[in-house]
C-alpha cells in the first residue's frame, strides 16, 4: 500500500486527511502525523495500517461516539452518520458499532421505548412511528412497540387544538379547514379531527355564554 496524498483538513486545520492507493483511510493530528512519519509515496505495510487503526483512529472514533450520546441518546443510524461525517471510514464505525452495541451504550429498542414514553402525551401514535422511522429504527421495532403502545389520541388532539385555538372569538370555515390541515399534520385522521374540532367548538361555545 502507498501513501498516494496527505491532505490538510478543510474544516480542522489540525487534521491531515490519509489517502492510501488514492482512497481516503483515515485522519491523524499533525502531532500524530510528525511522531509516525508518514509520507506521500511511502509505502505503509497492514501491520502499521492495524496499528494506526488500533492506537489512533479506533479509540477517537470511540471517544466521538461517547461524547455524542452524553449530549442525548442516539439510535444506531444517526451514530453511524454523525461518526461517517466526522470523516470515520466504514471498518472504524463498524467496529465502534460493535462495541456500543455490545454494552448497551446504543439499543435501538431501548431509544423507541423511551421516544415513546416521552411523547405518548404529546403526539399521534402514527406521527412518533413516522419519526422513529426517519430516525433509522426498523419497521419491525416501531411496529412490535406500536401494538402495545396505548395513546389516548383524542384528548391529544383536542389539546393540541386547545392551546393553539383557544383565544379566538369566533370560528368561521376558515378556521376549521386550519385546523383540520393543523392536525392532520400531527398524523390524526379525519373522523377522529372532526370528532374533536367539533366538540371544542361546542365546548368553546358553552364557555362563552
């Protein structure tokens, strides 16, 4: 394997970018880069690349990850992307992968019971399972949890309509189709939105006389 280029980084001035055979590796402090010496169009044998991986790279890429979920629990995608921006190579967040997986430092199951839990009060049932999605949890996980998941919708609904509507006058048509775009938004579907617009208003009207 040759050194092909040695890039300073774009964003970290401190970073130099490793090309081996013309592919990105890996990156290293300018410290790291003097005490190893590497060089363009030196040749770097696999005992020296498993080292570097092994003394530099692997325990940063760790340390990345762990000070990511201090911040806030993570599922095992937005891991990988926040590990891949950084400029981490598949075989090194592979390997950390492996390794928070294997302590339960991120448990996809554990991260959708828990989103679940925090906004059962505050969102449709189909939203949080839109969201755990695009949050890279499996179909399968969001629907094993969805089936025991109870979430009273309605009075979510109503609330939702409660805080956001409840210092008008008057609701004409206008604000009715504003708030049935509003909550199908949310996720609701229409019998449940109409049950609902309809009884606030009804209750508004009450409140009123």
């Amino acid at each position: 394997m040759i050194i092909t280029n040695i890039i300073q980084n774009k964003r970290f001035k401190n970073y130099y970018d490793i090309y081996i055979d013309d592919e990105y590796l890996f990156f290293v402090t300018y410290k790291e880069l003097k005490f190893l010496k590497l060089k363009e169009n030196d040749l770097l044998s696999e005992e020296i690349l498993h080292k570097i991986y092994r003394d530099y790279v692997y325990p940063r890429a760790k340390n990345r990850a762990f000070r990511l979920l201090q911040r806030r629990d993570m599922p095992k995608k937005e891991i990988i992307k926040k590990l891949k921006d950084t400029g981490y190579n598949q075989y090194i967040i592979n390997k950390v992968v492996e390794f928070l997986e294997e302590y339960n430092f991120i448990d996809d199951r554990k991260y959708t019971e828990k989103y679940i839990n925090y906004n059962e009060t505050k969102k449709s049932l189909k939203q949080i399972n839109i969201e755990l999605i695009r949050k890279g949890i499996s179909k399968d996980i969001v629907e094993e949890f969805a089936d025991y998941t109870e979430i009273c919708e309605e009075d979510i609904a109503y609330n939702l309509i409660y805080k956001k509507y409840k210092n008008l006058d008057t609701i004409d048509n206008k604000i009715k189709r504003r708030m049935i775009s509003y909550l199908m938004r949310k996720g609701y579907n229409y019998g449940l939105i109409s049950k609902v617009i309809n009884q606030f208003i009804q209750n508004e009207k009450l409140t009123n006389t």
